[in-house]
C-alpha cells in the first residue's frame, strides 16, 4: 500500500501526521536501535568472558569494558572501510549457520539416545501472573524481531508486493524451526534450573556435549553475536544513489531472515530511516552525510556508538530487553492502528496486499497487553526512562521542525559545518525519493 521507504516512519506520517511519525525516528535513533545493537554486544561479551571465568559470573566491569569494545571495533571497522565490514559479515554470518547446524545436529542426536527426562513436567512452577507472562513474550519476541526489517528500504527492493511477504512467509518460520530445535537441544543435556542459571547457555551446552572440543562453542557463538552486530553497516556507499544501489545488491543477495539475529546490525537501515526523516525535515542533515574519502556513513556510525556505549553502561540483557521491547511494541502497535484508520480514511489506495481487519485488530490488542501489562504487573524503572526519552523529542520538534526557532537555527547550523570540516562529509548528491 505505501512503498516508501524508512518501515513505520510512512505508514505513521500518512496515517497520523508528522508528531507520531517524528517521535519514531526519535526512538529508532535514541532507543531502539542502540538499546538492540547494546543487548547483542553484551552477549557477545558475556559469551567469551564465560569461557575465561569456569564455573563463576565473571565481572560486571569486564563484561561492559569487553562490549564497549566490541561496539567500538564495529564502529571503526565500518567508518573506515566498506569492503572491511563486507569480508567481516561475510565471515561472520558462515561462523553463525556453523553453530547453529552443530548444535542442532547434537541435540538430535541425544534424543535419539533417549534423552528426554528434561521435557517431563516441563511446566512446573511456571508463572502465570500477567506481568510474567508479558515478560516472558518480550523475551521471545525480541528473538524473532526483525520481520520487519526489508520495510526500511522498500524502495530498493524489486517486486516489494511478491518478494516482501515471500522474505517474511519464508524467513520467519525458517528462524522459528531453527530457535526451537536449539532450544531442544538445550534441554537434552540441561535440567529448566540449570538453564536459567548458566551465565551462557551455549557454552555450558558445549561443555557436556563436545569435550574435549567444547572451546569451539563459545568461539563460534561469538562470531555469530559480533557479526550480527556488524551487519549490513558495509553496505554503505559513497551516496545517496551510490547507497540505494548496494542496499538494492544487499536485498537481493540475503533475504531478511539470512542473519538470524539482524536487528542491532542495522546501522544502514537506521541511516535509511535518517535519510527518508531528512526529506521530511525530522532528522539532522549532518547524520545523513557520507565520508568523502571512505564513502561511509561515519557520522551515524559514531552518534550510533556513542549512544550504545552509554546504554550499556548502566544496562544489563534483561534491562534493555525490557526498554527495547517496550518502546518497539508501542510503535508497532501504533502503525497497525494507522492500518486500520486508513482502511476507512484512505479508501482509496491500492491494496495489492491486504488481510481481514481481524488481524490487525488482533494485533494492536497485544501490543496494547505488550505495552500496559508489564507496567501494572510488574513495573520497572526502565519503562519509565524509556517513556521520558521517548516524550523528549517533543522538545525538539517544538524547537527545530514545528516552530523553527531562529536562535535553534543559529546552533545547529555552526554545529553541523564544523563536524562536516572535522569529519570530512558531505551531504548525498541527491535525496532518494
């Protein structure tokens, strides 16, 4: 129905207005895309830490100065060179499909043996309260995120009425069967208890399973977690035009479910989500700008880093789970509301693709529960900064989009040429449209 790029941010301004769409492009900058890019890099942390502290929870600051780390050899990889960052997803992403493949294959085969005491009884002790369970659905649906991901550059793709719901029909269940099967095999050699309790599931896992060789799965889980977080930054080119033709290549050569974990690895779907704001008047030309010497998106690449190392700083997995699935189902379940109030307000509109008004009402309902229930069942403090970060770009769009204050003129235009000298960018030759 609308084949703009830039995923939530088209359906929310044609259904909405410009202040819905806005505070999405907002919270993609400030807090979900970070808050995702965060949780990865702390697992990719807590994974390797894991196979140097045996049998105890490694520090608190190892674990965070090791996923600063790791953030900041993203950043860098990708600032500097496209090619670096393409051998790096490229390598990364094969080191991923080989752990999972092993894993998989392990448990089979322990079943085959008759290991199924752990699946007896397996829900006892469950709880069933409404905030755990919607917790619990945060949890799980972090893991399958990502359906949403090809709407970022609709624009790119070729064919988006067949080839968008083929990625999603295909991609998801492929990830769903993939998920279930490991966590299968988990259970064959792990009790629900010593699951919950093992800092890092795959290396416990590989420790009854494949020693003496059991180093190799916290060495290929941290290759699948850094090159998740790596992503598709490589697929930045020397402009605007230069940029839609290699995410176009990069839609054509992985579908959206080629990276089982993709969301905190996209930085160029965070840039393309700037570019489609920008012509729009929502977003800071100067995170738009392109390197001139290494034709990368280096000022996004660098607000993105900084932002990520301040989450993880106070942050822990659970934490930013929390923070990232709230905000995200709030906006999800808000685009779905612009479905419904443009099946009667835009009747008008080509529909190539279109489902019963039950689904999408279906879907809103839970996003709703998703949103409300953790808060009354049980609220965190996490809910609340999020709703604040949230609600603070309204001061910026009063300031900067609505009213255009001069005085908010005068600074950011000074701001934005001395970080075009001191980092060397320049504006795309054209803006996509």
């Amino acid at each position: 129905m609308i084949t703009k790029s830039g995923a939530e941010y088209p359906y929310l301004m044609e259904a909405f207005g410009p202040i819905p769409a806005y505070l999405f492009s907002w919270t993609s900058m400030i807090v979900m895309k970070p808050s995702s890019f965060a949780i990865i890099c702390l697992s990719f942390s807590e994974y390797v830490c894991a196979a140097f502290y045996p049998g105890c929870q490694p520090p608190t600051v190892v674990v965070k100065c090791l996923a600063a780390a790791a953030i900041w050899l993203i950043t860098i990889v990708n600032a500097l060179s496209v090619r670096l960052g393409s051998y790096v997803q490229n390598v990364f992403t094969a080191a991923k499909l080989v752990i999972v493949a092993v894993i998989i294959i392990s448990g089979i085969v322990f079943l085959a043996q008759g290991n199924t005491k752990n699946f007896e009884n397996s829900f006892s002790g469950t709880q069933t309260s409404v905030g755990a369970i919607s917790l619990a659905f945060y949890n799980g649906l972090w893991a399958y995120d990502g359906w949403n991901q090809l709407n970022y550059i609709t624009e790119e793709l070729r064919n988006p009425y067949r080839n968008l719901p083929l990625a999603i029909i295909v991609g998801i269940p492929l990830v769903m069967v993939c998920y279930i099967l490991m966590n299968i095999a988990y259970f064959t050699v792990m009790t629900p208890t010593e699951l919950l309790q093992s800092q890092a599931v795959a290396v416990t896992f590989g420790d009854r399973v494949l020693y003496p060789a059991s180093w190799v799965v916290p060495l290929f889980v941290a290759f699948s977690t850094i090159g998740a977080a790596n992503g598709t930054c490589f697929t930045a080119g020397s402009s605007t035009s230069g940029l839609c033709g290699s995410l176009e290549r990069w839609s054509h050569k992985l579908p959206a479910w080629a990276d089982f974990k993709p969301q905190p690895s996209e930085l160029i779907l965070l840039c393309r989500l700037i570019y489609v704001a920008g012509r729009e008047g929502h977003m800071l030309k100067v995170l738009s700008y392109v390197s001139v010497r290494r034709l990368t998106p280096a000022p996004a690449l660098i607000f993105y880093g900084l932002i990520t190392t301040i989450y993880i700083i106070p942050g822990d997995i659970n934490s930013l789970v929390n923070y990232f699935s709230f905000a995200s189902w709030l906006f999800y379940g808000m685009t779905i509301l612009g479905l419904i109030v443009m099946r009667f307000t835009k009747k008008d509109l080509e529909r190539p693709i279109k489902v019963p008004l039950a689904v999408p009402v279906l879907v809103v309902l839970l996003s709703v529960f998703l949103v409300l229930a953790p808060i009354i069942g049980q609220p965190e403090w996490e809910y609340l900064y999020c709703a604040l970060f949230i609600l603070s770009g309204l001061i910026f769009y009063l300031l900067f989009v609505h009213y255009k204050f001069s005085w908010a003129q005068k600074i950011s235009r000074p701001v934005t040429m001395h970080l075009q000298m001191l980092m060397e960018v320049v504006p795309p030759e054209k803006d996509p449209e």
